[in-house]
C-alpha cells in the first residue's frame, strides 16, 4: 500500500502537532533488522487512500507511537481484506484476497493485529480463522481503552472538551457484529464532557447505511437516505460531536451533516482523533 498517504508509506516519516518526526516502520524493514513488532497495526483501504480517514491512520500512529509500542505496517504488502467482495456476494473474490494476505500475515509469524476499521476487524478476526489466518485482532478503540486502564492515556494537556455534548455511534461490524460496546464509551468517559446516547444504540444501534457493500452501490428506493435519519436523531438530542470508530461510518455520518446543514454545529470525529487531541500528542 505505498500510495496510502505520504505519512504512512515505509521509510517514511509522520509530521505530529508538536512539530516532531517519527518513522512508520514497514514489517519488511524490522525484518530486515531481525526484529518482530509487539503489534501489526492494519491499515485498511479507507484508511490508506480515503483523505478523510488517512487522518484517522496518522493519530493511530501518534498514539502507538506516544505510548511506546513497538508496531509495523505491511505497507505495500497490505491488500483489501475481502470484505466488500464477500459482503456483495463474491465469495471467490473474497477467499483469493483473504489467502493472499493470509500468506504475507503467516510469512511475517503475525500474532496481534489491531485495526481502524471494523469491516477488517471483523474479517480478519471471524473469517481468516476458516482459511488458515488465526490471529488476536484488536479494534483501536479497545486498544484505546486498554492504554487509558494503564494509564498510558489520560486525556490531560491537550483540547478541552468541556461544554461539549458527545454522543458515539455504533458501527454495525463492532457493536452488534463482536458485541463491542463499552470500549469506545469507555475512552470517552475520561473526557470533561457530557455524554449523550442516541435512542438507537448499542444492540439496537441504527446502521449508517454503508454496511454490507452498500457503500458501493447506488441508494435503493425509499423516503429518506440512513444517514440523513441518523443525524436526525443526533439533532433530536443536541449533540455537537458525533464521536464513531469506522471510516464508513464517517463518510455517512460527515455526509449526514452536510446534507441537514449543520457543519458548524455538528462535528464528526474518530475516538482515535479525539483521544489525540485531548493528550495533545
């Protein structure tokens, strides 16, 4: 994946807030110097050539960064997980995408892989296992979490979310699909912020309308686009951040507040964009 984004590519370096550099190591390169990475943090397609969600890759890799793990990525080794294919019904697709990352994750003797995207998440943790892929696969959420429990993470010297009302949207693959619910709410409950939660949530959260390849495809006929309808009910409560924690969702969510006109109210950020700012990494 060398196209990701200029920051992310091997041998390159990450420009953070405060004006420091910092190397995003490919697994090769570790490699190379006989060594194996605490943790593989998987890209995604979103997040290496959606614009919106390589920002969300950058603060993943502040945050890995500022904590000390050692990680890697497969940089251009890095190929679409399948999900998309499976999900529209390709399931031959689907498996020849799977088995060749298998075959780079199994070569590189991957252990623990955490994600930005629930989509890879849920395919790399509950279908790779059936083709030879056994791996522990965390979301970065629940890496989040994690970092906050040790207190690695305590969302102190950085932006203020006081006065603010934050209310976090389920993506389908995390919530209802791995019964992921109290990680994300957990690493926004260090914030000096009012948190909010939308009728829909949690088991019964409401789809951004993106979920099973319909992010691919033309609307089908009804009243009212999903996305519209679930910033709606994040009006209907007042909130002024929608926090979310899948790059599909964002795209919705982000689009859902242009199309009600409501970007100077409403912002969308990911858990991972938001636990940057407040540490001011």
């Amino acid at each position: 994946m060398e196209d990701i984004n200029p920051e992310v590519n091997g041998n390159s370096e990450i420009e953070n807030s405060k004006s420091e550099t910092f190397k995003v190591p490919t697994m090769a390169e570790m490699l190379a110097e006989g060594k194996e990475p605490e943790i593989l943090f998987w890209v995604g397609c979103a997040g290496s050539f959606d614009e919106r969600a390589q920002k969300i890759t950058r603060d993943i890799c502040k945050i890995l960064q500022h904590v000390g793990m050692s990680y890697a990525v497969l940089g251009t080794e890095e190929s679409c997980t399948g999900d998309p294919a499976k999900r529209a019904g390709n399931e031959f697709l689907f498996q020849m995408q799977a088995m060749t990352n298998i075959e780079v994750l199994n070569g590189y003797n991957i252990k623990k892989i955490v994600t930005g995207c629930p989509h890879c998440f849920n395919t790399i943790k509950n279908e790779y296992p059936g083709l030879g892929g056994t791996y522990e696969v965390i979301h970065h959420t629940q890496l989040i979490q994690q970092l906050i429990d040790e207190g690695k993470l305590k969302a102190e010297g950085g932006e203020s979310f006081k006065g603010k009302r934050i209310t976090y949207h389920d993506p389908c693959y995390l919530g209802r699909g791995n019964n992921v619910y109290e990680a994300p709410r957990r690493a926004l409950e260090i914030l000096d912020t009012e948190l909010v939660e939308m009728k829909r949530c949690k088991s019964n959260g409401l789809c951004c309308g993106a979920g099973g390849a319909q992010m691919f495809k033309e609307a089908e006929k009804g009243n009212k686009e999903i996305n519209d309808e679930r910033i709606d009910e994040v009006i209907s409560i007042n909130a002024t951040v929608v926090a979310a924690a899948c790059p599909f969702c964002m795209t919705m969510l982000t689009d859902g507040v242009k199309h009600r006109d409501k970007e100077d109210e409403i912002k969308v950020l990911d858990i991972a964009e938001i636990t940057v700012r407040a540490n001011r990494l």
